[in-house]
C-alpha cells in the first residue's frame, strides 16, 4: 500500500545496582524491576495527495502491564497551515510509568502555521 509506513523498536532499560534500590526503597512503595522491556509501534498512512496523514502510536511494556497510545489525524489545509486532533491514552497497573496516568486520558486539537 503506497504511502504507509510502519516501524517498531525494543528495548531494556535496565537499573544500575537494583539490590541497593531495593534496600532503600520506602516502606509502601511499589518494587520496580531491574529490566524494564519496552514494545514501540509507530504506523502512518498518508492520503488525498499526502494532505492527510492517520497515524497511530503505541507503547507497551510487557513484563509491567503498562501502555501508552496516542490515535493522531493531521490535515495540511496549505503548506504552511496544518490542523491536528489527537487522543492520549494510559493504562496498566497503576505502579507502572504510564499505569499512574489511568484515567487521565486527554484530546487535543492543534493549528499549525509554519512560515
């Protein structure tokens, strides 16, 4: 399908001397891993002659349960001026990075001029 693209990445963030973060953690706080492994996805089709563009990013760590996705539409009503509405989701245990922004999902709208 002409003008799709689509890319994906892992990784690991790993913490430097966890046992000594464990032995200073607080009473309550929740246990972070030593490894934490990271799923990206970015997907962005173009259309009406590359004016409109869908596009779709998400971001997911398996071995916590947590994930973020942002839904985008962007329209260049000319070369300089562009218009944008978006969606902001989180989710996963509430420990977790993106997990403590559940509930606090958002919309936005954004005008663009470039010159």
């Amino acid at each position: 399908m002409p003008d799709l693209t689509l890319s994906t990445q892992y990784y690991v963030q790993v913490m430097e001397d966890h046992r000594e973060y464990l032995s200073t953690r607080a009473p309550g706080m929740p246990e972070r891993p030593a490894a934490r492994h990271v799923l990206t996805v970015r997907l962005t089709q173009l259309f009406l002659h590359q004016t409109l563009r869908l596009g779709l990013f998400a971001l997911a760590s398996p071995n916590e349960g947590d994930y973020y996705v942002n839904p985008e539409v962007r329209y260049n009503i000319t070369d300089a001026l562009s218009g944008t509405f978006g969606v902001n989701l989180f989710g996963g245990p509430r420990r977790t990075e993106f997990g403590q922004f559940k509930g606090n999902a958002n919309l936005y709208v954004v005008t663009r001029y470039a010159f």
